[in-house]
C-alpha cells in the first residue's frame, strides 16, 4: 500500500507499507529511509508501464508516445517493505490526485512526476491542438484500484478552474494547461484559433489559439502559471 503526501509543496513523500510498486520520472528519487537493510530498488522501464496486454501492446504504446511527443522516460521503483522515499524535479510544485475506480485524468506527460500500479496509462488522440507545442495526443492515467493516486508538477502554485456546478465556459492557453478531469466520452477541448491578417503584420496579442470548454462540457482543469515554451509563431517580419 502507497500514500502520497506532499512537503513544503516542493517534494512528493511516498510512504510504502508492506510491498508494492510505483511508477515515477525517471530520476526524480531524491532520498529514502527504512529500518534494515535498504529494500527497495529502481529499474528503468523500456518499454511503459501498459505491459497488461503483452510485449507487442507495450511496444506498440512505446512507439505512439514516442510519435505523439507523449514519451515520458519512466522508472519503477519496487518495494519490498516498510520505508519512505521522496520524489521532487527542479524545485517545482507537487500536487497529488485520488482516482476513483473508473475516473479518468487527462496529463501532460512532462507534468506528471508519479503515478500507483492501480492506475491505468495509456495515450490518447485529441484531434486538435496542431497550432501550439501541443500535440495530437495526451497521456492519460484511468483508476483500475483502490489505490489509484497521481502526483504531477506545476512550474509555481497551480490554479484550479471548474465548470462543474456552475456551467460556463473555460478557456485555457495549451502552453499552459497541466490536466483535466472529466467524462472522456465528453470533456476533450476545442482548439480556437483567433487568426486574422493583423497576426501576419505582426499585430498578434500573442493568445492566437486556446483550449476551450462549452459549459456542457463538465470538466475541471489544472493550469500552472508558465507557459511551455515554443509552439508555431505567426508573423511577418
């Protein structure tokens, strides 16, 4: 069994009793302690933790992350007893996520820092996002246990927008969007592209495109206060 906490917003602690498995960045362990002899250990994953359906379906994911620009260099970390051990990237900020059986997290792959053996990765086509650094596709993590827990990073403290009990519409820069939770079969945003010949004279406000969601579409979605760099630039010199 794993617990997930978070210390001075910076650090992930994971607190293992008994024996398990966790799926982190790879290089993030920053340090652990148990009683004894050390009894966990890491391996880097080849080929993703989506190996339930075989070596072909794991390499077949392996090669669609890899085109979609979803590939997130994995390792597993295998616990053998009771210890502590703590996760952290570049001093940026850890938030933590509880899936219920079934609920979906839709991640971008360089926010994610850990995720429980009770979640379920996979990759998944958006059909839109071709103006930004965004691509066609997302990472996705699905609740398969009763201990489904994501941790995810955030370049400074995140905000939280939802539509959830008071419809209305969200819009969200791509570049700066983390994730979103919500009913797959419903809550992908809509790409909107704001193009006129003022963006080709350089006359662009530099919001030319955003992610959007209609107040149908329920869903809440975590932004961090930085923009990934990058993504198509429209002008003219």
């Amino acid at each position: 069994m794993l617990k997930f906490e978070i210390l001075n917003e910076l650090t992930l602690k994971v607190t293992c009793t008994g024996s398990d498995i966790l799926y982190t960045k790879a290089g993030a362990f920053i340090a652990g302690e148990n009683a004894g002899v050390k009894n966990y250990s890491f391996e880097k994953v080849m080929l993703g933790p989506d190996q339930g359906g075989g070596l072909a379906q794991a390499a077949l994911g392996q090669l669609l992350r890899r085109v979609t620009g979803e590939n997130l260099p994995l390792m597993k970390a295998t616990f053998t007893g009771d210890c502590t051990t703590y996760y952290a990237n570049y001093g940026q900020h850890v938030v933590v996520y509880e899936l219920a059986a079934g609920e979906t997290i839709s991640i971008e792959s360089e926010n994610l820092l850990a995720f429980t053996a009770d979640c379920d990765y996979k990759v998944r086509f958006l059909g839109s996002g071709v103006i930004s650094q965004k691509g066609l596709a997302t990472s996705t993590l699905t609740g398969k246990g009763p201990n489904a827990c994501v941790a995810f990073l955030s370049d400074g403290n995140p905000l939280i927008l939802s539509n959830m009990e008071n419809p209305r519409t969200l819009s969200v820069d791509p570049d700066a969007v983390i994730c979103w939770v919500g009913d797959l079969a419903t809550c992908d945003p809509q790409i909107k592209a704001d193009v006129s010949w003022k963006t080709f004279i350089g006359q662009a406000s530099g919001e030319s495109y955003s992610y959007e969601w209609n107040p149908t579409q329920r869903v809440s979605v975590i932004v961090q206060p930085s923009e990934r760099s990058g993504g198509i630039k429209l002008g003219m010199d």
